[in-house]
C-alpha cells in the first residue's frame, strides 16, 4: 500500500531521517525519555539491533551468551554505522544492556571514541518504591545536564512540555492504528503494526503523524481478517520474520506484549510539571523485564489479554534468555485460567531463527484453535 511507504522505508533505512537532520542522539529501548532528547534540540532515534548482522567484532569483546540483540548493537556502535549520533542513551533495562554500556566505556578508556557516538547511561530502576522515584529524579537530571552539555544550550520546562505533546501525539497516532488490529474483525496485521511501531521511533514527530492519518485512512478500507487471533509475549523482535511467518497461515497476531510491542505507547506522559510528569511516566510505565515485583508483568500480560481478546498464545523467547522463561509457569497458567490456550518457543536463535521448526510447532497449534466465523 502506497499509504504505508513512509513506515516500509523507515523499516529499511532507520537511520535515514536522523542522518538528514544532522545532530541526533541515539537511544536503546523505549525506557529512555525521548521527549528529553528532543527537548535538548536534537533528533531522537531509537537504535535496535538486526538479526541479519554478523558480530565479528562484538564477539571479540564479549561472550557469545549475550544476546543477539545487543551484540547487534554493538556490532554497529564498534564498526562506525552509528557514527551519525552524537551520543547514544543506554537505559539499564536489562542485564545485557548494561553489560553493553560496560563495554562501551571501557572501549572508550582504552581507545578513546574514533567518531563513535559517546555513551551515555540513564540508570533508571523500576521498582514501586518512593526512594526508587527519587533515585530515578536524581538520574533524570543527570541525564538532562548531559544533554544540555552537549547541545551547548539548556532545556527549559517550555521545551520538555512541547516534546512531551509531540510524543503523546505519536503515541495517540499509534493507539489508533492498532485498534483496527484488535478489533473483532482485525484490518490490521500484526507484521504492519510491528512496522509501524518501529517506524515511530526513527521518524520525526510531526512527519509520523501525518504517515500515519494516511496510514489510518488507507486501512480502515482494508477487509477484515479471519482466522485465530494471536497474543505474542516474550522477546522483543528486532525483524518481522516471525510474525510474517504465523500471518502467512492465517492468523493475526492482535497483541504484542514484549519491549517492541505495544506497552510504550498504550499511556501517554501525564499532565503537570514536565519534569515530574516524564519522571512519573518512565518510573511506573516505561516497558522493563526489570519490572519489579514479578507480578506487574502478571498483570500487563493479563491486560494485553484483555485488549486483543485472542484466541490463543505464543510465548516466544530467545536463547540465553535470562528473565521472561522464569515467568512463563506462572503466565501460562494466568491464560489457561481464562480458556486461553498457550503454546511456548523457547531458545529461539536471534541471528538464525529456524522458521521450518517454528512453522511445524505453529502449525498444528492453530489448527487446533476454536475456528472463527468467516468475515464478510
């Protein structure tokens, strides 16, 4: 579709827009506050990692057990593509990305930065704790005065509340979007809405909002979508391969409950003071495995439930997963609770998925799923 051609290149070429704008700062995850990146005059774009990548020089620092993703990640950051960035903001969202931070520094202590874009971490934590929020406060604005140094300017509270419409603005935009994938009678598919999220975090606020009213109008003309439909939860998913895959038999994947799914964009930033507001937003809603306690990602799975109203779902994690196996007893029988039936792919390889292994288990799980009616 000619409508969905801005979030098909920015899917192709993500760096392309902050490339053009000249003065960008790289982040990782959707746990850092783009609306400070923003707010400090510079370009945000989120930096993911690719499945298609070899990891030569990564695998030369770090052990293979990392995951894929990062090592990706770093991959890029080591052999210059990312050198358009004048930083990069590495949340501590997980172990492996802050062993990736570790990494980067020490790269940097021993060999300097070579035009590389300069590390920065947001020590964020995500425990419900008030002497977490004021840690958290302290982190915000060490990570605002960074900014502020290297744009050379400071941020007022004007700035960080006009990012913060812009960005809920997107955030608006993609809520609306995805709720033609979980209607009843989807005219969205899970691969475009996967699409479509990552095309929001490499494109510029305004320019994604008016790909995306077209992208709207484009769709709601669609057919509906018959056949099961799908939660996915686990892993993030750095390419489309796997969703491509399950929508090819004839599901639609309604719900994706992972980092690169639909969590970060479900809430906007409150009202208020802009700096409480984001500090608000990113202790309590921003998308961690780190979550604590374990339950709140009871909970998000369970409202994910309820928002996609699937037939079934898949619990999809990488190998050397360290966190999302653990919750799997607990969440499949949550889901089962419901009449909700539950298949698990678990050490799934990031850099060379097997999709004739993952089709054969697919298979005979949707065919064993109640049919739907087809749609008219």
């Amino acid at each position: 579709m000619t409508a969905f051609a801005p979030f098909d290149a920015a899917w192709a070429d993500p760096g392309a827009e902050a490339r053009a704008w000249g003065a960008a700062v790289g982040y990782l995850a959707n746990t850092v506050p783009v609306e400070l990146i923003r707010a400090a005059g510079f370009f945000a774009q989120q930096v993911t990692g690719s499945p298609a990548d070899a990891t030569p020089d990564a695998l030369h620092h770090m052990e293979p057990v990392i995951d894929g993703a990062v090592l990706s990640v770093f991959q890029r950051w080591l052999d210059g593509r990312l050198n358009h960035l004048a930083a990069l903001v590495v949340p501590r969202s997980s172990e492996g990305l802050l062993q990736l931070y570790y990494h980067m520094r020490e790269i940097v202590r021993t060999d300097g930065l070579a035009g590389r874009p300069e590390p920065i971490l947001f020590d964020i934590l995500h425990t419900p704790h008030e002497a977490t929020a004021r840690y958290n406060a302290g982190r915000l604005d060490r990570l605002k005065a960074r900014l502020e140094a290297l744009s050379g300017r400071p941020i007022a509270d004007a700035d960080v509340a006009t990012a913060i419409h812009e960005a809920n603005g997107v955030r608006q935009a993609l809520s609306a979007l995805n709720a033609l994938r979980v209607q009843d009678r989807p005219r969205l598919t899970g691969t475009q809405m996967l699409r479509i999220a990552h095309a929001a975090t490499v494109m510029a606020p305004g320019r994604f909002r008016a790909a995306a009213e077209q992208g709207l109008a484009a769709t709601r003309t669609l057919p509906e979508r018959d056949g099961p439909r799908l939660l996915l939860t686990g892993s993030g998913h750095d390419d489309d391969g796997f969703h491509r895959l399950v929508e090819a038999m004839g599901a639609t994947i309604a719900g994706d409950d992972h980092a690169s799914g639909d969590w970060w964009f479900l809430d906007p930033v409150g009202p208020g003071d802009p700096m409480q507001a984001l500090l608000l937003h990113y202790h309590r809603h921003a998308p961690s495995p780190r979550s604590f306690p374990r339950e709140k990602g009871d909970r998000r799975l369970l409202q994910a439930a309820e928002r996609s109203r699937p037939d079934g779902a898949i619990f999809f994690t990488e190998a050397h997963d360290d966190t999302l196996g653990f919750d799997y007893p607990t969440q499949r029988d949550l889901l089962r609770e419901r009449g909700i039936p539950v298949m698990f792919l678990k050490e799934q390889s990031y850099r060379r998925p097997d999709r004739a292994a993952q089709a054969a288990a697919v298979s005979p799980f949707l065919a064993a799923l109640p049919q739907r009616e087809a749609a008219r």
